[in-house]
C-alpha cells in the first residue's frame, strides 16, 4: 500500500493537483487511506471511500471483527490455480447476483473478468496481502478533510460492519451513506433495481 500511496504521490505532484477530490473503491479506498497518512492532505480536498478495506480486513487480535487469513489463503490459491475461473467466480458475490431478485447482466460478469484478466498475476497475487492484512487505523487518523464513506449493507467481499461501520468512528467528522442491499460492485456503471 506503500507503493501505491508513493505513486498516487508522485502522480498528485506532476499534475500540481491542488484541492484534489479523492475517491477510492474497495483495494483503491485503503490506497486514498494510506495517501493521506503518508502524504498529509495539503492537496487534498476532499475524500471518497466506496466499499472501501479500511480500516483492516484481516482478524488480528487488535481487530477480532475482521476475516480470518483462510479466506485470503482461499483467494490466492484461487488466483494461481486457475485465475480466469477464479474471477468469473468472483463476479457472483461482488455484484450480489447470488441474491434472489438480483438483475446483474451476464454482460456486467463479463466486464468484470474482463478488469481482472488485464491485470498482470503477480501484482495481483501480491495485492491481496496488501488489501487484507494492511492496518489503515493509524492512517484514517490523520484524516482533516470532509470524508464520505459509501457501503451497500450487502457488500459479500468488504464486509460493512468490518470496514465503513468501523471506518466512519476513526475519521472525526466522517459521513456513512448505506445502501440497502448494495452489493460490493456499487458504482460499477449498471442499473441497480
């Protein structure tokens, strides 16, 4: 997560973005987290977490609400073992279409895939270490600027009560908006209802 910050960094300086809005969904609210603990908010306006990891993913005894390490085991042995089946596998609970009246599209599955099959295999094995067992407390306190936090309160990959629930009581100020039955996939480009 370091290195994501450090470019999010890099890219924020080479733009001379100033009073930058910063938004993160899933892995990229964890990457806007350790940013501002990192790199202060002198830049930044304002920040978006959507279905985002923090504050830590992973069941330590510090955090005993978060997952077990099995189901993060579970992730990257699916990666290796056969990535593609994997992530049209996933796309199932990240959209809620394992839910009854779910109306997600074959094309929205397909889409999904599609996202993870252009990721290269390393780095996204090496990812899943870095969203899981990463602990953002520490960043979300240095949190000054207006924060929103969106979460569907049916999110099957970043659990709500794990992640915004906890999140929204270490950013002073902080805002929670939840959506009734909102899967993780919430502002992927789709008619939801």
């Amino acid at each position: 997560m370091d290195t994501y910050a450090d470019d999010l960094a890099a890219l924020v300086q080479a733009l001379n973005l100033k009073d930058a809005i910063h938004v993160g969904h899933s892995t990229g609210g964890g990457e806007v987290a350790r940013y501002i603990g990192r790199h202060g908010t002198k830049r930044v306006a304002k920040a978006v977490l959507i279905s985002a990891v923090p504050p830590i993913m992973l069941k330590t005894e510090a955090d005993p609400g978060g997952l077990p390490i099995e189901v993060f085991d579970q992730i990257r042995a699916g990666v290796l073992a056969d990535r593609s089946q994997f992530f049209k596998h996933l796309a199932t609970p990240f959209y809620g279409a394992n839910r009854p009246g779910s109306k997600v599209s074959q094309g929205m599955r397909d889409f999904f895939w599609l996202q993870g099959m252009m990721g290269g295999l390393k780095n996204e094995y090496d990812c899943i270490k870095a969203f899981s067992e990463t602990d953002f407390t520490a960043d979300l306190g240095k949190f000054d600027v207006p924060t929103l936090l969106i979460h569907g309160d049916d999110d099957q990959i970043v659990p709500i009560d794990a992640a915004a629930r906890r999140t929204v009581e270490l950013v002073e100020g902080a805002r929670l908006v939840v959506y009734e039955g909102g899967d993780h996939g919430i502002c992927s480009p789709r008619r939801i209802g």
